[in-house]
C-alpha cells in the first residue's frame, strides 16, 4: 500500500512540475528582455558609507538625467525655482 502511495505522489509531482514547465516561453523571454533594458549603478547615500545598488529601465534612466540637467541649467541661469 505504502508504495502505491509513493507512486501516486510522485507521479503527482511530475504532473505539476511538468504542467508549470509547459507554459508558453514569452513571460520568460519577456523578463530577460526587461532586464536587458535595466541599467544599473552603484551608489552611496551623503553622509553614509553605505553603499546600495539602483536599477532603473533605460528610459527612466534618460529622463532622470534629463531633469538633473534640466535643474544644472535652471539654477546655472539665476532660477531656484524646484519643481516637486
């Protein structure tokens, strides 16, 4: 009885890890893309030693660097106007 048990238990396992196992490539492919698109940097918080890694999508990457431009040019030019 006992190995009938045994049996069916794993052949309940192989059907679960194999129906998880079947599933369409495309959410798999479509994390790896995503990461690809990450760009990650390395960075330390003022006044800590700490350091922490940061990942961010391309494009945000861009526009966060757009806007720390767009600031530089902003107070360069006399305006302390922030935008928050």
């Amino acid at each position: 009885m006992k190995k009938y048990l045994m049996m069916a238990a794993t052949l309940l396992t192989a059907s679960a890890l194999s129906g998880c196992n079947s599933t369409s490539n495309s959410q798999g492919t479509e994390v790896a893309q995503q990461k690809s698109e990450l760009v990650c940097e390395v960075v330390a918080k003022t006044g800590s030693h700490m350091k922490k890694r940061r990942c961010v999508s391309q494009a945000q990457a861009r526009l966060e660097r757009e806007q720390a431009q767009e600031e530089i040019r902003r107070n360069q030019m006399g305006g302390s106007k922030t935008t928050k």
